[in-house]
C-alpha cells in the first residue's frame, strides 16, 4: 500500500509535543513546538514489517525530540508517539502502539 500524501504531510509534521513553549522548555518563543520529520515512504504500512518499522521510527524520532524540557522525558515520549500514531491513521500502527502500551503498563504493575 502506497502512504497517501494526507499520511505523509500528518507524519511529516508529527511528533508535536505541545501546545507552546512551556511544555517543552526547549524553545525560546512561545508556539514553537518540537518536531522531527520520519519519513515512511519506503515502507508498506499495510503490512506487520512495514507498520513495525514505522513504530520504531516513530519511537527514536521520540527519544531525539524528548532530550531537554521541563516535561518528564516519559510523558513528553508517550505523547510524541500517541500524537504520531493517531496522526497516521494507520489501524494497524495503532494496534501495535497499543501492545506496545500495554506490556509496559504491566511490567509497571508488577
């Protein structure tokens, strides 16, 4: 399945990590907010290898982006993602994000 430009324009544009500066502490005016472009376009995100590598592309586009802020690193990352992953639309990437969620918060109950 080719991503439509609609998938590319909202992943190009993901990873927003908050509403203004504040949220993030990184950037100096205010509205600016934290971004990294993960491109996908060679993938098929139709498929279990293609969505698989999204989500990890998605997940280090995170971890780049969660460096610095005054949010905790877990929050901002956990909303980096949710916002990426909603953003494609991709019912199969929300899927495995959501996996993904849950055997965390088990590991965490334990």
């Amino acid at each position: 399945m080719k991503t439509s430009a609609r998938s590319a324009l909202v992943l190009s544009t993901l990873l927003l990590l908050g509403a203004s500066a504040a949220a993030l502490g990184a950037n100096s005016r205010v509205g600016e907010v934290a971004t990294k472009t993960v491109r996908f376009g060679d993938l098929d995100i139709s498929t279990l290898v293609g969505a698989q590598a999204l989500y990890g592309r998605i997940t280090s586009a995170a971890r780049v982006v969660c460096r610095d802020g005054s949010m905790s690193m877990h929050e901002c990352r956990a909303r980096a993602v949710d916002d990426a992953v909603s953003g494609v639309g991709s019912t199969l990437l929300i899927s495995i994000h959501r996996s993904s969620t849950a055997r965390v918060e088990e590991v965490a109950l334990r």
